[in-house]
C-alpha cells in the first residue's frame, strides 16, 4: 500500500477513535466503558480477519519480511524438490532443545557431484518457534542447528499418471507471497534435468503475485540464477507487485537478458490460465503455493479444462493461512 494511503488511513484511524472516545461522554465511567466497548471492536476485527494483518495494515505496521537461513551440512545429501526437514535450534534456548518446526528446502548449493553442501529455507516469522529465531539469532552468526531429514517428496499425481513433474510438457507454477519456496526448488531441479536430457518438459511458466514489502528481495538473486541457467529459454517468469505504486500497471524487465516481467496490479488468474492453455504443449500440470481463495479458483480452472490433458498439484508448502 503506498506510504500516503497509510497516512490518511492511520490519520483516520486515530482521529476516529479519539472522537468515539471523547464525543458525548458525561462522566469518567462513560469514559472507560466506551474505551473498553471500542478495544472489544478492535479485537473482534483482528480475530474475524484471520490473525493480525487486518490491524498491522491499518496501523501501517509491516509484518515482517521473508527470513532466509542457510544451513551448512556436515554431509552432503542429494537433494530432491519437494523435500523437507525438521529442524531444532538449542541456542534459541532450553526449552527448544526438545522442540522442532518442518521447513521445505527452497534451494541449495552443490559440490560439484550432485550432492548438497548447503541448503536454505525461506519462512515468514509469525510466532513461537519462527518468531524466536528471528529475535534470539544474530544476522551472519554461525550456530548449531539439528536436522532431522529429509523427508519427501508428495507424489505429485493423485492418480499416479505422470508421477514426476519433469513427465509433463507444460508446467504452469502459480504462487503468492511465501508461496515461492515451493516452486524454486522445482524449477532448479527441472532446468538441471533439461539440461541432462531427462525430462520431457518444454515450458515452464511462473506467475507471482508478491503479498508484501521484502518478498522479491528475499529470492530476486536465485530467480536470476535461473534465468540464467535457463539454456532451452524454457523458463517464463511473470511477477505482480501491487505494492509497487511507481508500475501503475506498466511492466518493468530485470534479470539476465531481461527475462524476468514485472507488472503492477494482481494477476486475472482466469486470463493467466486461459494464456497458458493457448501455448500448452503437452500434457499440463498447475503447481499451486498459493492462498486459499486463489488456490480454490485454480482448481475450478483446472476442472473446467481436465479433458484437455491439464492436472493439478498442490505443492505440501502453502502460505499460512487462518481459515483454509
């Protein structure tokens, strides 16, 4: 949201509830009665609007961006996409010497013999767990972590047709905010795959819907590796940053040979589909990391062009949400 609509609304915020508290009031216990009623109001928007982001974007207060943790491994494993580990951080503190989260992999670095030395999980801090590493860890501080893993990949068809993503010729990979960490690893895996003459895939088209303040910068750099590496042009990667009040609907190019598109606004998800289906090559598969409300839509999308070779997966990674 741009910085003068924050302003106006923070301003009205403000200036309304100073109003409700002051106007008519006759006496002190009026005045602490219509206070609490006012909090009560508060407090009911912030649970009805699934957690705290209907506050935090009235206020004008940021959420927090994406936090990336690399993890050195002290023996390299091959590295497959759609894999997990759960992991525990004693230097956070005694008490979560016994408690662990699950993290997906989003990328990783190799040795040169197809085996990890390294790999990154990308989370948005919200609470317990999340939120202590974000307080208690210093930035470029080494510590020591536990890794219990890898575990997965999902199947990716239900009916067991294709059973790899690389199986299919058209690959269409939607994704809002966080959701991104699921599709990178995908995209690093099928381009190294095309690469060996593995796979059948011919495109591979990525739409992103950024959701807040810090998601691009959060995996710009690997996006670009990418691009990069990308030697069949295979790769089409489509950006939407509403955020962004400078595009106002334009389009801005980055990346390597400028091959990354980055738009204003939020994406037609139905036009978005119906582009995808126009260069189809192939038996198709959405890969979705998205909200619930455009998770659901692709679904219909997908029912509605099912005899037209197209599938759908949704990734075990989805941004968080209250109510899904």
């Amino acid at each position: 949201m741009p910085s003068l609509q924050r302003l106006v609304l923070t301003t009205a915020y403000l200036v309304g509830t100073g109003v409700c508290n002051v106007v008519g009031v006759q006496s002190l216990p009026e005045a602490g009665s219509r206070a609490a009623r006012l909090s009560l109001i508060n407090l009911m928007s912030l649970f009805f609007s699934g957690g705290n982001e209907f506050g935090a974007r009235l206020l004008g207060v940021s959420l927090g961006t994406i936090a990336r943790l690399t993890l050195t491994l002290p023996r390299p494993w091959g590295v497959r996409a759609g894999e997990r580990v759960v992991l525990s951080a004693p230097s956070i503190g005694l008490f979560y010497l016994v408690q662990s989260h699950p993290f997906a992999i989003c990328w990783w670095e190799d040795d040169g013999t197809e085996k990890a030395v390294s790999v990154s999980l990308l989370f948005r801090p919200r609470s317990g767990f999340t939120r202590k590493i974000i307080d208690r860890l210093e930035q470029e501080r080494e510590y020591t972590v536990w890794i219990d893993g890898p575990f997965g990949p999902a199947s990716i068809s239900s009916y067991g047709l294709c059973g790899h993503m690389g199986n299919y010729g058209h690959v269409f990979m939607v994704a809002t905010g966080i959701g991104i960490a699921a599709q990178l690893p995908y995209i690093k895996e099928l381009l190294k795959q095309y690469r060996q003459a593995r796979i059948r895939t011919q495109r591979i088209s990525l739409v992103w819907q950024l959701e807040h303040e810090g998601d691009w910068e959060s995996v710009h750099d690997w996006l670009q590796v990418l691009v990069k590496e990308d030697e069949g042009y295979l790769l089409s990667v489509t950006i939407y940053d509403a955020l962004n009040s400078s595009l106002k609907g334009g389009l801005q190019r980055f990346g390597y040979h400028d091959l990354i598109e980055v738009h204003g606004g939020e994406p037609n998800w139905e036009q978005q589909m119906s582009t995808e289906m126009k260069k189809q090559k192939g038996s198709m598969l959405v890969a979705v990391s998205a909200r619930r409300p455009v998770r659901d839509q692709m679904l219909q999308l997908v029912r509605e062009n099912i005899k037209c070779g197209v599938e759908l997966f949704e990734q075990e990674f989805q941004p968080w949400t209250r109510k899904s």
